[in-house]
RNA sequence: CGGGGCGUGGCGCAGCCUGGUAGCGCGACGGUUUUGGGAACCGUAGGUCGCAGGUUCGAAUCCUGUCGCCCCGACCA
C-alpha cells in the first residue's frame, strides 16, 4: 500500500476525556472514528488488522471441524418469544418494528436463529456433532459503553453453536473448542488466561472465559500460585479456613439494644463501638426472583450476589431498594440485620461460630451487640457467599489467590439443552426415539481482541502490533524523495516484497522525516526500513524493529532475507 | 439508572463568572525556503458558538427545556 493513497488520518491529540490507551491510538492511528455511542467507524488500518484476526480465528475453527455460516443481524421476536428470552433479556436488546407492525430485534447473540436453522433441517444422530459458526455484527444496546472498541454497543463476533447426542458429546465439543480458542488467542499473540466463569444469562453450568491480561480490563479475576486454580471474582470460590472463634458460653455477652445514629455504613460502625469490621455483621437485602433474601456475611468482606442467586435458585437478583428493605426488615439501610427476619437468611462461613458480634436491629438507627451467631442465630446453614479478593484462600486449596484484571476476549459455554427443548430442536437417535440436542455456544470479540491486543502491545509513542495482527509487516520509509537512488530501491524493495506476498506499506508522501516517524510509530508496523541517501552511500538501509529500541545497518543486498527470517 | 463533566472552523482548546467586533494552536489550500524524530515565513479559505424557547436595545455568554457525547458507579453472554 502507498501511503500517499492511504486514508489513515492520523492525529497528534484527542480529547482530553479518552483515557484508555486503545481506543487513544485507534483514533490516533486512524484507525477507527465514532459515529455515535459505542459505534464506530473501522477505517482502512482498523479493517484491516480486524482481518488478520478474522483469518486466524476461521483457520482454527476450520481446523477444529466448525462450518461457517451467516446469520442475519435482524431477527424476527417470534424465536425469542419460543426460546423464552422476548421477556427475559430486557432493553440490552434493541426492538423496533417493520412495516407491517411485526416485532423484531437486533441480533445480540444467535442462540435462537442458528437452533431455528438446526431443527428445521437436522433429523437424525447421523448429521451430528454439527459445529456451526460465523463472523458478523452484532448489537447490544449496552447501558453504558465506554472505551472505544473495549465495550461498544455494535460489535464484530465470532460466535460458534455446537450441536451433540448427549452430554459426554457435548463436553467433547466444548474440550475441542477450548482447544481452539487457545490457539487462536496464542497465534494473536495475546497474554491471555482461560479462567472458570459465571454462566450468567444465557444459561448451563460449564463455562469459561478467556481473559487478556491488561490493568485496563473491565473484568476481576483471581488466581492460585498454588494450585493453579483462576476464575471470575464472580465465580471464585473461597476456602472456608475455621480460624473463627468457637462458640464457648463463657465468650458469649448478653444482647444490648444500642441507639446508633449516623452510622449507615460498615465503618462508621466499626468507629462507633471502637471494634474491628470482623466483630460487625453485614446484612444485604436482594430480591430474589421478587423475594426477598438477606445475605449475611462479616463485616470486613463483600457479598458476591452471583453466589447468592446460585444458592437461593433464582432467575434473577437484584439489590433492594431502600422501600423493600423498610418492607422486609422495618428498617432503612444501614440498620438491617438478621435477628428476627421473616425472610430467608443465607449465611457466609466466616459468621459461623462467631460469640460476640453487633448486627443491626432492624430499627432505624439502632444496632445490637453481643449477638452470638451459634446461640442467637441457631438455624442458619453457613455457605460460601464472598466474593473473591486479593489474598483469600483458594477454594480449592486454601492457598493463596493473587487478583489481576482482565479483558474478556472470549467464552465458551455449555448449555446443555436450554435452548433446544425451548424449541424442541431434537433429532432422531438410533434408539427411535427423539431427544433435545446438547449445546454450546463459543464467542469471540474480534474488535475487542484488537483493543485487547494494543492494550498489551504499546508504548509512548504508539502500537507495537504482533506480526500475525500487523496491518503491515513491514514499513518503508524512503527519506529524500528527490533523491532517485533512494526512490529506486525503496520501490525495488517494495515490489520485491509484494511479490512475496508480505504485506508492506510505503511512506511515499513527500513530508519531512519527523513525520513519517511518528505516523510509522503510531501505526506500528513490526519491522520498519529506512532509506535514505546517508545510508545508500555505504550500501545499506536502516533496519528497525519496531518492539526494540536499536536500529541496524543492514546491506541492501540482504534486506530481503532478513525480513523473510522473521515473518 | 444515580453522580460528575463537556458540546465554539476538520482536530485540540480559550472566551462564558462580569452580555456589546468569535479568538488561539494544529490541520487544509497556494507560495518561498527547508528535509533523520510531528519545520519557518508570507498569503488564503473555513464557524447558524448542539438544538428550541425565554430574558434583553443586544446572548457563545444569563434562564428554561431538549438532544448528543464523555467520565465514575451500578449493570452486563
């Protein structure tokens, strides 16, 4: 490509509000420009490099024995209405109507289109597995969308479905794209960790993200030094350790009713009574499927309402506002507890066996100390409700679980057959009979894995792309274009190179080095190759590689061999 | 949805508090000189100050409403 021909406008500044440094060089790069919130233009340079993503993402599920297919970005909501989600997914999902008053959506995910597909043409055991994927847009009419490609509201996604006789399949299915994933994430030369997850909305039990590290990531995850074991703060269990005290009579206090004022919080209380958060409970109030349910855990630590949703068996959870708590409890925030709720009580290990703590009294403003868990609270059954910090114990091991953020660029999902029984997606098996088809469902973030990819390969002057998401492998940079000498033996090399199938850009705009510099940088091109009448003189170009500071003078006569040592 | 902020030539910003000629830097275009890390000089073009009302002799500036965008939090396959 010449550069003169190329639209990539690139920028010195942008607004001072972006702050993530992907979506900074992005534009910077001019790579992509906004359109509106959380959409965006892929110019030229953006495009392309979500093309080398692509092409390695339909190799290794090619590989891995998945079809390609397309699927329309409009969906009618008649199969939403089947599969139960019209209802259930909420104003994340874009719906608006045709001419004829007919109900549609944008596309968020393709569970209902593609097990629409299977059923109508897929009879018998003998046409599966059956692993159908595609690349398309997708549109999540998200809350808040934030950090350029990080979290847009329409977005390009690989999303794979896969189709098995039974469960043992199906894990099969899941095992072979887990493996894919792995390479696809490793050939873009990302630093990822596959990490066990929450299986969130759309549903199943066996689920796993992919995680690139980056301080920038959205998403929290722990992880044992010990055993090994990584997943989602959402997901992580935590070792229940009884270093608690036991319940011994001769610790226990008598109960006081105390009148508390301003003490809405965890801390004030603690200054209040002049006793560490561990002696205080804390008490949240969620509602449950429209129930109410208060989670009861030590003060110091934090509920994890995934956990809670999971224990109670609801479909849905949510904090209560402040009316439900005066509801349930008769008390405003800051003053609930769990000493006489009528309401369901989950409780945390680390509350067991605890002899003297102050809880709230369900009266406004008021607390009560010396509370004995075993002795006031007999009844309640102790679970793991905490939700996974630097340094808590491993719940496998018990060792210590280290915390990083991380982009999620990919999830694979089992899903059993939640979906094809909603839609009676079923197939004949060699027993006669008809049964519902075990699923899966695998996504990738392509444009995320390129904000995800810069996020991890960047300095102060721009991107430092990975060669296998390169726009360009190599970048050309003839310095004295009046010069013909040096004209001559940058085309030769670009020619020479094209005729090799690499992919090279040149800098035949007539502009002062400074300039082709920083844009070379800012685009960040892998190898970089200067030309210039200085150097010509000795016989050689200069040689750059982008990742590393020192630059080399390389004859003219080895250019060519040098650059194919390393693509 | 709660909190905060911003909308002024293509881009980045000042001006607003205290109403009275719309300004700076970059970029673009023409020219001269330059050419190893975002050049200098001369000249040119380019703005309904997000939109709609209101107050006023007069509104970018004050008031009301509205739309858009950004950030934090909550939310999120």
């Amino acid at each position: 490509m010449r550069q003169s021909r190329l639209f990539a406008p690139t920028l010195k500044k942008v607004s001072n509000d972006i702050e993530v440094v992907s979506h900074k060089y992005m534009l910077r790069a001019g790579m992509i420009r906004q359109v509106a919130a959380g959409i965006y233009n892929l110019l030229p340079v953006g495009w392309k490099v979500v093309q080398r993503i692509e092409a390695i993402v339909r190799e290794e599920m090619n590989r891995a024995g998945a079809q390609e297919v397309l699927m329309p970005a409009v969906q009618p909501a008649e199969l939403w209405q089947q599969s139960g989600r019209w209802d259930f997914y909420g104003p994340e999902l874009l719906r608006f109507q045709d001419r004829k008053n007919g109900d549609f959506c944008l596309g968020p995910t393709h569970e209902e289109v593609v097990v629409d597909m299977v059923r109508r043409d897929v009879r018998s055991y003998r046409a599966l597995p059956m692993n159908l994927y595609q690349i398309q847009t997708k549109f999540r009419d998200e809350i808040r969308p934030r950090a350029g490609l990080m979290r847009g509201r329409e977005f390009i996604m690989k999303d794979a479905y896969s189709f098995d006789v039974d469960r043992a399949a199906a894990e099969e299915s899941y095992k072979q794209m887990f493996a894919a994933y792995e390479r696809i994430f490793e050939r873009c030369g990302l630093d990822f960790r596959p990490v066990e997850a929450d299986s969130g909305a759309i549903g199943g039990s066996l689920s796993h993200e992919f995680q690139v590290l980056a301080d920038t990531g959205e998403d929290a995850i722990v992880s044992c030094p010990d055993c090994g074991y990584t997943a989602n703060v959402e997901k992580a269990g935590v070792h229940h350790r009884h270093d608690a005290p036991t319940g011994d009579a001769a610790n226990e206090t008598e109960q006081t009713l105390v009148d508390t004022p301003l003490t809405r919080t965890i801390e004030k209380v603690s200054a209040f009574f002049s006793v560490p958060p561990t002696q205080i409970v804390k008490t949240v109030l969620f509602i449950a499927d429209d129930v109410p349910v208060a989670a009861i855990i030590r003060g110091d630590l934090n509920v994890n309402e995934v956990k809670v949703k999971k224990i109670v068996g609801a479909e849905e959870i949510r904090a209560a506002t402040p009316a439900e708590m005066i509801e349930a409890t008769g008390a405003p925030p800051g003053s609930i507890g769990p000493l006489g709720l009528t309401c369901r009580v989950v409780a945390d290990h680390s509350l067991s066996g605890l002899p003297n703590v102050i809880v709230g009294a369900n009266k406004k403003d008021h607390h009560i100390t010396g509370v004995s868990v075993p002795r006031d609270l007999p009844d309640l059954e102790f679970v793991d409700l905490r939700m996974a910090a630097d340094g808590d114990p491993c719940g496998r091991c018990g060792g210590s679980f280290g915390f990083f953020r991380g982009i999620e660029v990919g999830h694979v999902f089992y899903l059993g057959t939640k979906y094809s029984e909603a839609m009676k997606c079923t197939y004949l098996g060699v027993d006669g009979e008809e049964h519902a088809m075990e699923m899966g469902c695998y996504g990738i973030g392509i444009t995320r894995i390129m904000a995800a990819a810069i996020e991890q390969h960047h300095d102060d002057y721009g991107i430092m792309w990975p060669m296998a998401l390169a726009p360009w492998q190599v970048h050309i940079v003839p310095l004295q274009l009046d010069d013909e000498a040096v004209v001559n033996e940058a085309e030769r090399i670009y020619t020479a190179l094209q005729e090799r199938g690499v992919d090279v850009l040149i800098d035949d705009r007539d502009g002062r080095p400074g300039v082709k510099f920083k844009d070379s940088d800012l685009i960040g091109a892998p190898i970089r190759v200067t030309i210039s009448t200085k150097s010509l003189a000795e016989g050689c170009v200069e040689w750059k590689l982008r990742r590393e500071k020192d630059r080399e003078m390389v004859p003219v006569a080895d250019v060519l061999a040098k650059i194919a040592e390393l693509i």
